[in-house]
C-alpha cells in the first residue's frame, strides 16, 4: 500500500514539473514575440532610413521643415516629432561632392526677404557670396549664399519657407575622380618640371638656355593652372552653393527665365542643369533654358535672346511645355541647345513676353521680361608629359646646338685664311729672333780678351 502510495506521489509530482515546464516556455515564447515585434520597428526605420539617402536631385517640402523647425526649438528636443518631416543631410561617404541649388521664391517684399535670408544664412555658419537686384518686371533680388555642407539642406528648407517656392533644382556632383586625376597630373608634372630645372643648371649654351627657359616657364604655367584646378574644386565641396531668387509677387503680367548648363548630349532629358559648369575643352553640352509664367495674365509670343551663345528661339527645341497653347501663369515652358565650347563664357539669355487676354488679343500692357546669366569655365588642354615630349625636347636641345655651331663655324670661315698668315709670321719671328740671339752672342764672345796665360814653373 505505501509502495503504491509512495508511486502515485512520485507520479503526481511528475506531472507537476511538466506543466509548469510547459507554461515557461509559453511564456518565453511570448517574450521572444514580443521582443521580435520591438526589434521591427526599428529594423523597418532603419531600412526607411537607407531607402531614403539623398541622392543626386532632392525634393521636400519646405513648410513642414520649417515647422518641425520651429516645434523642436520650443519643446529643446533635438528628435524630430512622430509624423514630423525633417530635412536630409548629406552624409560623410568619404567622396568629394559639390552640392548647389537653384530656387526661385515669390514674396510680398523682397527687401524684407532678402533680410532674413542673410541672417537666416548667418545663424547656419553660412556667408553672402553675391548680390544682384534687377526691377526688369517688378523687383527681383538674387543672393548666392555660400554654406557649410552639413547645413545645405536645413539652409533650402529656411529660405524656402520665407515666401512661396515657384522652381527648384538640387544637385550634387561627384569630383572625386576629377580631383584624383588632377593630382596624379600635378604629381607628374612637378617631376617634368624638376627634369627641365636640372637640364638648365647643367647647360651652358646661350641659346639652349633660351630653349630651355622656355620649356620651363610653359610647364610651370600648366603646374599651376592644375594646382588651381583642385583649389578650386576643393573650395566648392568645401561650401555648398544656394541660389536663391527672390520675386515681387505682384499682380499683372511677369516672366522669369533660368539659364542652366550640364556636360553631354541628350536631347534635354536631364534639364535643369547647373548654373555654373566647369567643363574640358571642346566638351559637348547642353544648355536649359527654362521659362515660367510668374505673373496673373496670359502671355504670348515668348522670345529668347542669348546675344553671347548667339542663339535664339528658333534655335532652341523645345522639350517640356506646349508653345500651341496660351502660356497661362503658373505655366513653364524648357528649351535646350547643344553646343560644343572652347572657351569660357558668361552668358546672358533675355526673355520677353506679350501680355493678352482669354481670346489672345494684346491687352496694351508693357512686355513681361527677364533676365538671366550663366557661367561656364572650359579648361585649356593640357597632357601630362611623356616620352614623346621628352624626345621632342632631346631633338630641340640637339638642334639648338647644332645652330649654335652653324653659326659660330659662319662666323669664323671668312678669317680661315689668317690662320697660316698669322702661323708664318710667328714662325719668322722667331727664326729672327734666334738669329739676331746668335750674332750677338758671337759679338760678345769676340770681345772678350782671352784669360792670362799661367805662369812657367822654375827649376828648383
């Protein structure tokens, strides 16, 4: 009976461990799902996060940045709030990137907006890098700001919030190549120029140190126009550029036009460009002109006019918009041209307009017109020098002196002759030198008495 008892006991308790064995591990299951569904959602913001990098054209809204702005800087929280819009910031990928904007804004007052886009900028370590106010239609003010990279887009998402955003374009180029090879190139030219300084310390020809001062001073000058290509490409990664064009936003007739730029060749797609392009010699590219109806009245018979590119709109294919319909406000119109540079050029288009009601007719108003400007710096070719221009220097030193000789051998054959004239002579001079020697040391030998005889010896 104890036996029994004593083996039921065991079984019960048994039973026991099994159950509360299986209710723990129901519970870590629970933990572990809960965990999972914890981890998720930082998982899944963490791939939003990547999903979403800045790439190479960004587009957000400059409203809500502003608010989300304002919000954080009342609560002092440095994490945007849920829902909140904050803007991108470039990401240090170790790559040298130019980032630049181009934005156009419509204000009441332009002064004003001008005024608070400096102190804007200023608050952001930024500076004011030119000014220009024009009063073509209505009162226009563009500021080209210079900003530290990690601030571009908090710097867009300001200055858009200052007024109405009619037109933006955000790029980013990637220089790191161009910059690799423009020090490969320094590097190789700064050997060429050591090679040439040693030749002409050894050198002691007049004309083959002409020759070579020459060679010198061409390649020191494409040193430095290299050295001053990477300056210049390190100062514009090292500041972003931000464009910005403030508009009277008043009512009748207006226009504005962007002239912008981009290196290659394809029939416009990539339109809008920069607005100020650096490209090699003889380089394809594609100029955008992009033009808007900034006004409240329709306009026709749009007319472009770059005197400097010498083109006009009938030079121009138009790739976005539809020129058989009235240009009503708030419609834009892009055209492009291809050309092929050789040198730099700062260009300016001119855009005009004629204001005309619903049925077309003129309406009497003065022309809507605008203006804009566009830089583009093409560099002189230049090659790194080789065994080619090593040889081409070897054969010019050659030469050089092969003249030096020509001309030294002109100069003396005419007086050829005087070599045995001048021989004879030195000859005869000194035969009669040695004759006139010798008389007079026979005359003297005959004047001399001859010495006194010795005396005889006596017999002892």
């Amino acid at each position: 009976m104890d036996h029994r008892l004593r083996a039921a006991l065991a079984l019960a308790l048994t039973l026991t461990l099994l159950l509360a064995a299986c209710s723990g591990g129901g519970d870590d299951s629970a933990t572990t799902s809960d965990a999972a569904e914890e981890a998720s959602p930082v998982a899944a913001a963490g791939a939003l996060v990547e999903s979403t990098a800045p790439s190479t054209t960004m587009v957000f809204d400059a409203g809500e940045a502003e608010e989300a702005d304002t919000e954080r800087a009342a609560t002092g929280s440095a994490v945007p709030a849920q829902g909140e819009t904050s803007a991108l910031q470039p990401v240090d990928t170790g790559r040298k990137l130019i980032f630049r904007a181009s934005t156009d804004v419509g204000v009441e007052d332009v002064d004003r907006a001008a005024g608070e886009a400096l102190q804007t900028i200023e608050g952001l370590g930024g500076l004011l890098f030119g000014q220009e106010t024009t009063s073509d239609s209505g009162l226009t003010t563009t500021l080209v700001f210079k900003v530290p990279p990690d601030q571009f887009q908090t710097a867009l998402a300001r200055l858009g919030g200052l007024g109405e955003v009619w037109s933006q374009t955000v790029t980013t180029d990637d220089v790191t190549e161009r910059v690799v090879d423009l020090e490969s190139r320094i590097i190789t030219a700064e050997a060429s120029v050591e090679r040439l300084r040693a030749f002409l310390a050894d050198a002691s020809e007049l004309e083959t140190i002409a020759q070579l001062e020459r060679e010198l001073l061409q390649r020191e000058t494409d040193l430095e126009l290299l050295r001053g290509q990477v300056r210049t490409l390190e100062n514009q990664v090292a500041l972003a550029t931000i464009t910005i064009r403030f508009i009277e936003d008043l009512p009748g007739p207006a226009i504005s036009v962007t002239e912008t730029a981009y290196p290659g060749h394809d029939e416009g797609l990539t339109c809008p460009g920069s607005d100020e392009l650096v490209v090699e010699h003889e380089q394809e590219v594609t100029i955008c002109l992009t033009v808007r109806n900034v006004g409240d009245v329709t306009l026709a018979d749009v007319e472009l006019r770059d005197e400097v590119l010498d083109i006009g709109v009938d030079d121009l294919v138009l790739v976005d918009g539809d020129v058989t319909t009235p240009f009503e406000p708030g419609d834009t119109r892009t055209y492009v041209a291809e050309r092929a540079l050789t040198e730099t050029l700062r260009t300016q288009v001119r855009a005009t307009a004629v204001p005309v009601d619903g049925d077309g007719r003129p309406l009497g108003l003065a022309r809507a017109t605008a203006r804009d400007e566009l830089t583009i710096l093409v560099e002189e070719p230049t090659e790194a020098p080789g065994f080619d221009d090593g040889l081409d220097a070897g054969l010019s030193t050659l030469a050089a002196v092969g003249r030096t000789v020509a001309v030294l051998l002109g100069f003396v054959l005419p007086f050829i002759w005087l070599v045995p004239v001048v021989w004879f002579v030195v000859r005869r001079l000194r035969r009669r030198s040695a004759e006139r020697a010798a008389a007079v040391e026979a005359r003297r030998i005959a004047a001399t008495p001859p010495p006194p005889a010795p005396p005889e010896p006596r017999d002892p």
